[in-house]
C-alpha cells in the first residue's frame, strides 16, 4: 500500500503532495506500467484523508497520462516508455484563410471578453509608474525586457507551472511573431520546422515567412506524432503538448517523454513548446510544461499574455536554455526591446500586487461558466444527438464532432446565415484530412455571454434542422 508522508502543514494542498508522491514513484521506476493502484477508498482509509483528496490526485495524473482508469476494474499505471511508430504523409502548402464577417452570435477564437478586463487597476498602476519612474520610462529599457517584468514572469513560472527559470533566461517580446522570428535567426534555417497539422496556423505562415522549411506532422490521439519527426526531416518542431488547438488534446507524459528522447538524438534538435492558453484549465491543476521536464535544455517555453489579459496589450515572453542565451546575448545584443517600457513596468505591478493572479481567477470562473452554458444549451436543444463536443477540460474552445448530414462547408454556412459565427476544422488542416474524417467546428466562448449560449444554439437548431 502507498504510504507517503502527507504534510498538513505544508502550503500545498494534500492532493498535490500526493499527486506529486505518486508521479514521483512512476516516473522513479517504483511503481512500474500495468501496476493496479489501491482504490479511492482503500488509500483514503489507509491514509486517514478524504476521498475527494484520493480523487483528486488521480484525477490529475489520469489527466497528465501517468495513469489510466479501467471501468469496475480500478486505476492502473501508464506506461511512460513506449511510442508507437508508423509512417507519416507527405505535406502540400498551406492556403491562406479568409476574414469572418460581424455576426449577432459569434463564437471566434481570436479574442477574449474585453469586460473582463481590469481597467480601473491597471490605470491606477499606470499613475504610479508616471509618478515612480518616469526616468527609467524615458531610457532605453534592457533588450530582452525590463528586469522587474521578467522577475515576476520567474515567479509566476515556477509557482503556476513548475518552471524553474532564472529571470535572465526571460527575453519578453511584442507578440509571438516576433519572438518565433527571432528563434530562426538564433537557431538556423537549416533543416525542418515541425508544425502540427491540423493545427494553428499562424506558426506555419511566421516559420515560412522567416524561409524556414515547414513541414506539417501529423497527430494522433495522444497529440503530436514524435514517431513522423524524422521521417520528415524535421530538427526544429513547434508544439502546444498543455492543450492543443484545435483538438484538444493534451499529450500524456509517454509522448511527451518521446518527443524529449527525440530532441536528444542529434545535436541542434529544439522544441518550441507553446503554452499558449495554459492558464485556464477547469479540473484539477495545470498540466506541467514540457520544459519543467526537460534535462538537456532542448525546449524553449513560449507563452503570451493575449489569452490571459488582451491581444493588443502585445506582450509575450520565452524562455531561453542557458546554452542558447549565451549565444544570444553574444549575437542578438544588438536588438532594443519590442515592448515598450510603459506597458513592462506596469505589468511587472500588475503581477506583483497578485492582481495578475485575481484576474486569472476571475475569468477562470467567468469562461468556465459559459463553458457549461454552452454545453447544457447544447443538451437542451439536441445538438448532442447530432454530434458531440471534445476538448471542453481545458482551453477557451470546444471541438464540435458532427454527423455527415452536412459537410463543414454547408454547417459554417447555414450557421452564417442563421447569424451565428462558427468555424471549420478543415481551416486548420496543413495537409488534406483522412477521407473518412467526420466534420467538426470550432466553437470558441469567450465572446458569447451564457446567458446568450441557449439562444445562439436554437438558431443552429434552426440552420441545420437538427
């Protein structure tokens, strides 16, 4: 029976030290793959703690891939060493998307709830670095960012996503355009970039713009194919392993622990993790980065700030492997910082205060909320007998599976028509999907309040006569 020591006095809740008790084990070897765990009940009762503790230390590492749970048979260890290889196709280039029109109802990705927004606190920061440093304002600010602004990503890296990260190692930049361009220059143009497909985009067309050769590489269930890398001649690959868009998926720790095996082989091989929405997960605590598991400083961490407080705020930061900030620093000095020192110092506060923290809690519960929303509107309307939703634990989307009565074309067509914005999964595909695909939308919800989720689904009741 586990027997770990359980600290009440410790800050961390008893569920994560148990959580982190069992990781530890698996990951150590102790509890080996196929292992049967003591029931929910059983431990709780051999600890003396609560079920719901039990429960939700199991919760996580199912979460995570560390385990998986057989109906009326228990909860067993994963296996975290093994990766399926089979061959991968061949990529055509990408097509460029189109502009949505305004619609009454539309469920986009690409913003967030602007009401959320703390106007009243960040202007009353911005009076303070008026009044506190207004010389520093006026001066050229470090190239890789104001060092108050990074002294608090550090903080906010280690404490919400278990990177250990020195503040030198932060360079902030204006969007993750601008720093995905910069990891070109440093990291070479020679050999693949790795992009999943389907997948976002953007990344796509940055990586190509740069003259990088881009080659998409198929996912799975488990995420993004490590098995395809070479194959495709990949040495640079661009992942998003927390919660990918627009799927869903959240690789297990085995596929994860492959992709670091690969990027390991041969020298030059680089991860571009980016966490781009890591912030808001609704069970259990965040998935850990893939960088906070890496030992052989392969992995650069991405993240950006549009998510969690606004696009236009145009601030985003990466994490640099000591090796890798050596050689920045020795041929990339040269380049002033893209943000403005303002908006820097203001954030810095913003972070510091803990009001960065409030607001992630804020719109946590406000996202989450319409989450359900939406999917009670879509029970309530029947939407579920004609497909059905995926990716709704994490994210600020939900993948909308459907039957064949239409194909995703006519769906985003008629939805227009009816006034509600949907998108296709084919807008995300690099490649052509398998032919036996089912259509699927993308269905974002930060910018539909819940109570307009019902009436937005009875027009889609309406339009595809469901």
């Amino acid at each position: 029976m586990l027997t770990p020591i359980l600290n009440s006095a410790d800050r961390r809740p008893l569920y994560e030290q148990l959580y982190r008790h069992i990781r530890a084990e698996i990951e150590a070897g102790r509890l080996r793959a196929g292992e049967r765990l003591p029931s929910k009940r059983a431990l709780a009762a051999h600890l003396k703690v609560s079920v719901v503790t039990v429960e939700g230390a199991y919760g996580q590492l199912l979460a995570e891939g560390y385990l998986r749970s057989e109906p009326k048979r228990g909860f067993f260890v994963q296996a975290v060493q093994q990766e399926r290889r089979t061959d991968a196709p061949a990529a055509p280039p990408l097509a460029p998307s189109r502009p949505r029109a305004s619609l009454p109802y539309d469920f986009s990705t690409s913003g967030v709830d602007t009401s959320l927004f703390p106007f009243s606190t960040w202007a009353k920061l911005m009076r303070e670095v008026l009044s506190a440093q207004a010389d520093s304002l006026l001066a050229a600010s470090h190239p890789q960012g104001v060092p108050e602004l990074r002294r608090a990503v550090a903080e906010h890296l280690y404490r919400f996503r278990g990177i250990r990260a020195d503040p030198e190692q932060i360079v902030v930049g204006a969007g993750s355009e601008t720093l995905i361009a910069f990891l070109v220059q440093l990291l070479g143009r020679d050999g693949g970039y790795g992009v999943e497909d389907p997948g976002y985009a953007k990344p796509h067309r940055i990586l190509s713009s740069c003259g990088a050769a881009v080659r998409p590489v198929p996912l799975d269930g488990h995420g993004l194919r490590v098995d395809a890398l070479s194959a495709l001649k990949v040495r640079v690959v661009h992942v998003t392993p927390s919660h990918h868009y627009p799927l869903g998926i959240v690789m297990p720790v085995a596929r994860r622990q492959a992709l670091l095996r690969w990027a390991s082989e041969q020298p030059g091989r680089y991860i571009l993790e980016d966490d781009y929405d890591s912030e808001f997960r609704f069970s259990g605590r965040p998935i850990p980065a893939l960088q906070s598991l890496d030992s052989g400083e392969r992995v650069i961490y991405l993240n950006t700030f549009a998510k969690s407080l606004a696009p236009s705020l145009r601030i985003s930061y990466m994490v640099l492997p000591p090796h890798l900030l050596e050689r920045w620093r020795r041929e990339f000095w040269f380049y002033s910082s893209t943000v403005p020192s303002f908006e820097q110092y203001a954030l810095a506060r913003f972070m510091e205060g803990g009001h960065f923290e409030r607001h992630l809690n804020r719109s946590r519960t406000r996202y989450k909320a319409r989450r359900e929303a939406l999917l009670s509107a879509a029970r309530d309307t029947g939407l579920t007998r004609a497909g059905s939703f995926a990716g709704g634990d994490a994210g600020l989307h939900l993948l909308l599976w459907m039957d064949r009565r239409w194909t995703e074309a006519e769906l985003v067509e008629r939805a227009a028509a009816a006034g509600v914005g949907v998108s296709p999964l084919s807008a995300c595909d690099l490649t052509p999907p398998p032919p036996d695909r089912p259509p699927a939308l993308i269905l974002g919800y930060t910018r539909i309040a819940a109570e307009d989720m019902a009436p937005a689904l009875r027009h889609l009741k309406g339009a595809w006569g469901f």
